[in-house]
C-alpha cells in the first residue's frame, strides 16, 4: 500500500519504510512481551507500518515531503487516507500517534492546524504502536532507537499530562 503513494527507491520512500520498519518492529517486540494484554499482533505490524503514510501531504523538506498542510497534520491525512481505502482502524492509529496523543482542548487551546477532537491512542495496539513511534525519528538516523531519557526530554517539552501518559507506557510496556 506504501508504493501507492511513495515511489519505490525514492529517498522518501527509504525514510518512511526505514522508520516504519524500526518502530513496527519496536512494537512487535512490545506486543509478543506482553502477551497478557491480548494485543492484536497481525493489526500492529500492518498498522505500525501504515502509521505515517500521510506525510507526503505535508509541507515538511526535510524529509522530502512537499504538500500543502503542515507537518502535525499528517495523522489525521494519513487516516482520512486509510478511511477512505476501507481501513479505518488502521487510520484511526495514524490519526492517534503523533506524540502521546493530543487532546481536543489542547488542539483548541494551542490553535493547532487539527480536528477539534480527541487523537489520543484508546486501543492497546495503538498505544503500542505510538508508543514505540518515540523511540525513532525520521530526521536523524532512521535505525538509532532513543534512550528512555532522550525521549522523555523530547516528550517534556509538550507539558506534565505528556508525560505522565508516557510514564504510564513505561509501566505498562517495558
């Protein structure tokens, strides 16, 4: 589904794939650890690897893309894509993932270029799968999985609630 949008080979396509795999193999090693949870394992690695497809609707040089929306919105682009492709589950994981979720009063609040609605992970597997979306960045090495202190930092900045929601993973999946 990924070579629908991304043109094999292209420098885009190896960012995107290389971060998907590194985090959908993250989440995998998540899942299978924690099988008391009953996560859905054949759902993760599907969705886990379909979680940025929105990006190239976005304006974001730096990793090729050059749309017209900005960069935050390509969770929500990316599940109005899989919506519409009869995958809504899987979109509602794009849609979900970008940090530890974003409230609606904090979209409201910061004016954020999103849906005046929750996009906070509510399934395990998308908790799973955002999750292990911290670990990994598509602008630096594609494969270095960040520390626990590397992605707290990164996550602090955004306020206490984030980090509390993270620390809550923390527990529940490492």
């Amino acid at each position: 589904m990924i070579t629908k949008y991304y043109k094999p080979k292209s420098k885009v396509f190896e960012i995107l794939y290389g971060h998907s795999r590194a985090v959908t193999d993250k989440a995998l090693r998540i899942a299978i650890k924690h099988g008391e949870l009953n996560p859905d394992i054949k759902f993760i690695e599907e969705a886990a690897m379909l979680h940025d497809i929105g990006i190239f609707k976005t304006n974001a040089a730096n990793l090729l893309c050059f749309g017209d929306y900005p960069y935050l919105a390509h969770g929500y682009l990316g599940c109005e894509l899989l919506t519409g492709l009869g995958f809504p589950e899987h979109g509602l994981v794009c849609e979900r993932h970008t940090g530890v979720g974003i409230s609606k009063e904090e979209i409201i609040e910061k004016n954020l270029p999103l849906p005046h609605r929750d996009l906070i992970p509510v399934s395990v597997e998308e908790q799973i799968i955002a999750f292990a979306d911290k670990f990994y960045s598509k602008s630096t090495d594609l494969f270095k999985e960040k520390t626990l202190r590397e992605v707290r930092k990164s996550i602090s900045v955004f306020g206490k609630s984030n980090i509390t929601r993270f620390e809550e993973w923390c527990e529940l999946f490492l």
